[in-house]
C-alpha cells in the first residue's frame, strides 16, 4: 500500500435496507407533577465517582426555578457543590448528617430508614 491511499474495507453491512431514523418522542417514566414538600418522600444514597464520595438525594418533583433555588441555598449553607440531574440532587461528599436536617427544616419528608 502506497502512502496517501486509504484502505476501503466493505464488510457486508447494508445500511440502505429496512433502516429509519426513530422519530417517535421517548416517554419519560418520571411523574412530572409538581409537589409540595410535605409530600415528598426522599432517600439518600452515596456513589463513588473518580474515587470521590457523591451524596445523592431525591426524588425530587419540583419545577426547575424552585429546584435551582433549593439547590442554590443547601449548596452555599453546606459549603460544597452539587448538581441537579433527573430530579436527583448530587451533593460533594458525605454530607448525608448535615444535609437531612437542612431538608426537614425546609419541610421534607423521608422513607423510613433514611
């Protein structure tokens, strides 16, 4: 093979027979409705990423604005980072102990056991 040339390789797929593009919405499992807080029912749960420690918490069934503001103020009284993704908030680190109380003031509730 020369330089400069590139190499064509067919391998037997035909991409032109019975293919589409999928144009149908996914449906998101997820209940948008909107709750108050008193009737949320949260848990926590911890992963590692990168070999950092990730405090999740949720379900959360609040609209955007008012999950940024909660998120906004838990961040800045803790004292770490965190996300909002899939109506989970990802807390930095193992702030489940200082976390829990910060939600019951504001009015959450919790599953037994968290």
């Amino acid at each position: 093979m020369s330089r400069g040339k590139k190499l064509d390789l067919f391998i037997g797929a035909d991409f032109d027979d019975d293919w589409s593009e999928v144009t149908t919405p996914v449906k998101s499992t997820k209940n948008s409705e909107i709750k108050r807080p008193q009737k949320h029912q949260l848990h926590f749960s911890k992963e590692k990423r990168r070999g950092k420690v990730v405090t999740l918490v949720g379900e959360f069934s609040l609209s955007k604005e008012d999950a940024a503001k909660l998120l906004k103020e838990l961040k800045k009284r803790l004292g770490c980072g965190g996300s909002y993704k899939n109506s989970f908030m990802e807390f930095q680190g193992d702030v489940k102990e200082k976390l829990r109380p910060l939600l019951i003031e504001k009015g959450f509730g919790f599953k037994a056991k968290h």
